[in-house]
C-alpha cells in the first residue's frame, strides 16, 4: 500500500505529530517519553523565539489511513552563518520498521531543505544544542534520561541504508558516586575559592535562581560551548525560553553555580534525580495527575541521578573551578543516596569534559550518532 505525506498545518494536526513518538514507545522499558506540553511549546512558532532564526516544517507518513511516521526538518539561519555552511536538520525522527516509510519522511524533508536552497542534511538535532538530539546507536538495553531520545535498533539500520553516515558522536556515561568524598578535594575547593575570590551562590526558591542568575548562566553556556558542533549563540529570548525548561522545575539542593567577585556565573552544575519512570507513568501528560508522579520523582529517592547541564568558564578551568563543583555536588549526591550520576551526551572529542570524570569509576554506556546526507 502506497505511503501518504501531510504537512502539519493546524495545533490537532501538531499534538498528532507529537503523540505519535509518546505512543510509540508507550510501555517500553528504557525510552523516557518526553512532555506532551514541552513539545507542542518547543515545536509552536507562536512560542518557540528560535523561530526568529529557524524555519521549520513537520510531516507525518500515513498508510492506509494510520499514521506510520514523522519528521521534522529545520533550518538554522544562525548556526549556518557561524559556521558557513547551508545545512538543514531533521528532527522528531519515528517510524514503523518499514524502510520505504523512512525513505518516504526523510525524502521529503530532503526535498524542503533543497528547495530553500540546502547542500546537506543533518541530525537528528532540534533547534538548538538544548533540544533532544542524536540517534541512539549503542546502549539501547540502558535507560533513557528526560534529555535524551530513545529509538529502537532499526533506526541507524535504516539510515545507514538510505545512504546517511556518521557525522558525530556522543558518549553517555555512568559515574560512580564515592561513599566517601575524596578529602584532596575539599582543601583544592577551599584553595581554589580563595586563590580566585570565588563563592558558591544559594538561593531560598528556582524563581529567584532563574531570576537572578538565569541569563548568566546561559550566558556561560553560551561561551562553553561555542565551538561545539552546530552549535549556534542563544539571543536573550532563546535563554529566558530554556530557562523556563530546565531551571524553573528544578531542585536547588542539586544545582551549584559558583560565581567570581564580579558575580559572574563561572562554573554550574545542574542534576536532578532520574525522571525515566515517572515520565514512563503518565505517558507524556502531566494532567489530571501526571504531575505527581513528576513531583514525586523530583522530590523522591533514586539510585541514579542525571547530569543536565555541566560547564566551567575555559579561563577558569585551569583554575580549578571544576573541582569546586565537585565538592559541592559530589557529597552531597552521596548523603542523598544516590549511588550513580548519568552524564549527558557529551562529543566524543570533547576532552575538556570528559577528563572531568577522570578522578571518578566510569563506564560508557550509551552512544548517540547524527548523520548526514549531501543533497542532489
């Protein structure tokens, strides 16, 4: 039976393309379903200020009357003017296991990006580095984390054969939390504090933290990350629109940010418990209770917890400064209990970061791919 494509014109037509990925891996083990409300805001051109610099279009594969598959396709105006290139992304990338259903979404976002004027497809990649991104290549039997996507095996099958390769990967690991704080790091934290003049910042509730500390800590991720891999700066909107993502539904006791004597936002480190479960539970939706499993799974006890955002300003990494966080998260992530932190995806040629674990027991356990095609 033939496969039909429809563009999504209308907020029914977007929830359909949403739910269809919850629903898809509605009862899995390991796949950690995202928000119905965070992806209708995140892929919304009313809500979304990284439409001031994007164009997008979703697609949805039909046959015989029933959903098979979606797509998204983006282009980043910003990231291509940085890094001089004309590439479009794909994104929000689910499907059946019929290749001729993937050949069928990623044909036409092919076709999208070609006629705006694009010589290469990449992804699967978001609107900016703060959206899901990568393919799940390895470690598909370990279990997700809110930030990341999971897919079944098929999917890289699949865009190896329709003539994709690797561009880059990005490597998951799981930390070791010591049952007791190595003291060397404790007096390096002191020295370090006062050799650089550097404080550790506290905050009474998250609306003060993002209220005062919001922007600079974007600010600081903005610097970190600059020459990362399609990574393109956020504007003031983009930070307040993330801010409301990952600080605003957070825990305090689990976030450092260390501040120089000019308050600038040098180091931060941003974890929460492991939501996997309780995202499991209300299958994309927070209402009537959704909610307070999400609650409970913030404010709960678990073995794991998730590294969200990690980052030392670079002047400040020979300083020290990373070892300062440690001291204030490292510890306490022991007395909570927690007996692993998951990292998030970090570049496999990113050695600033990962020789942050370098002092710590790790162990690779998953591996995201994106995937590019040069455009006929």
């Amino acid at each position: 039976m033939s496969i039909t494509i429809k563009e999504v014109t209308s907020k029914s037509e977007l929830k359909k393309f949403v739910m269809f990925g919850i629903k898809m891996y509605s009862g899995h083990p390991y796949a950690a379903p995202p928000l119905l409300m965070d992806d209708m805001t995140v892929l919304s051109k009313e809500k979304n200020p990284s439409f001031d610099v994007c164009d997008a279009a979703y697609f949805m594969a039909f046959r015989d009357g029933q959903m098979v598959g979606r797509v998204a396709a983006i282009i980043n105006h910003n990231a291509n003017e940085k890094w001089q290139y004309k590439h479009a992304r794909f994104g929000w990338l689910d499907m059946i296991d019929d290749i001729e259903v993937t050949r069928a979404l990623l044909s036409t976002a092919e076709k999208w990006a070609l006629d705006r004027g694009m010589d290469v497809i990449q992804g699967p990649a978001g609107f900016t580095d703060f959206d899901r991104e990568g393919m799940l290549v390895w470690g598909f039997d370990k279990m997700g984390t809110m930030a990341t996507n999971y897919n079944f095996p098929y999917y890289p099958e699949h865009m190896e054969a329709l003539g994709f390769a690797k561009d880059v990967d990005w490597k998951e690991y799981n930390i070791t939390i010591p049952s007791v704080f190595p003291e060397k790091y404790f007096r390096i934290g002191e020295i370090v504090k006062a050799k650089h003049k550097l404080t550790v910042a506290h905050f009474t509730s998250t609306k003060e933290m993002a209220s005062k500390y919001g922007v600079k800590i974007f600010d600081l991720l903005n610097i970190c990350y600059k020459d990362l891999y399609g990574f393109s700066t956020l504007s003031k909107a983009q930070m307040n629109f993330y801010i409301k993502f990952y600080l605003t539904f957070a825990r305090l006791d689990l976030i450092s940010v260390i501040l120089n004597e000019l308050d600038e936002v040098v180091a931060v480190g941003i974890s929460m418990p492991s939501m996997t479960k309780a995202l499991q539970k209300i299958k994309g939706k927070i209402f009537p209770f959704g909610w307070i499993h999400l609650l409970k799974a913030l404010k709960g006890k678990s073995d794991v917890i998730d590294l969200y955002l990690m980052a030392v300003r670079p002047d400040y990494q020979v300083k020290g400064a990373s070892a300062l966080l440690f001291t204030e998260l490292m510890p306490q992530y022991a007395q909570m209990g927690f007996k692993y932190a998951e990292t998030n995806p970090e570049l496999e040629d990113n050695h600033k970061v990962s020789t942050l674990w370098d002092n710590f027991e790790t162990v690779h356990v998953k591996t995201r791919r994106a995937y590019s095609k040069k455009l006929k």
